[in-house]
C-alpha cells in the first residue's frame, strides 16, 4: 500500500492491485495483452489485479518493464527523481516529433 496524493490534498492508500490496474490503463493495455507480454497467462494476470500475490522477482521486472516504471515505483507507487526526469524527457520529445511533423507537413 502506497498514499498518492490527490488534488484536493487529501491522501488515498494504493493497492498494489490497484497500482499494476492503474498503470495498464495508463498504457491503454488489455490484461491479455500485458500476460502475454510477460509470458504469464491471462488468468494469472487477472488474478494479481484481484489481490492474489505474485510468486517471485521475475514477474515484477517484467511489470516494471512493460509499464516503463522503476521496481521502487511498481512496489511503492512512489517516482524517484531519476524517472520524473525520464518521463519529462520522454514528453518533450514526442512534443518534439509532433512539431516536427507539423513544419515538415508545410514544405
């Protein structure tokens, strides 16, 4: 369980059946298509959204991975400077690709 601060400054506690939901969504995945990336199968998947716990390390590097999220941030819901720092960069450049898109399409 994690506290993620919401807007209106009040804290909620995270589940991490919750966190791993939440961060398929933010993705736009479907639990099959996160099982079969991780070489799991979809019932099993299913089953951690559910609340049932994960045998091993393994399937948490393969989450943190498909989910582009640190092991610290996957298990605690908590950002280390490092990946708000990656996320910015990796947001500046699809706004970068976007503008150029945008002068390529005038010439």
């Amino acid at each position: 369980m994690v506290f993620r601060q919401k807007p209106e400054g009040l804290m909620k506690m995270e589940m991490f059946k919750d966190r791993i939901r939440r961060l398929r969504s933010e993705k736009s995945l479907t639990m099959k298509e996160v099982a079969k990336s991780i070489s799991v199968p979809e019932t099993t998947y299913r089953e951690w959204e559910y609340g049932r716990n994960i045998k091993g390390i393994e399937p948490y590097i393969r989450l943190s991975k498909i989910f582009e999220v640190s092991i610290h941030e996957l298990l605690t819901g908590m950002r280390s400077d490092k990946s708000l720092v990656i996320q910015e960069i990796n947001s500046i450049q699809k706004n970068l690709d976007r503008l150029k898109g945008q002068v390529e399409s005038l010439f």
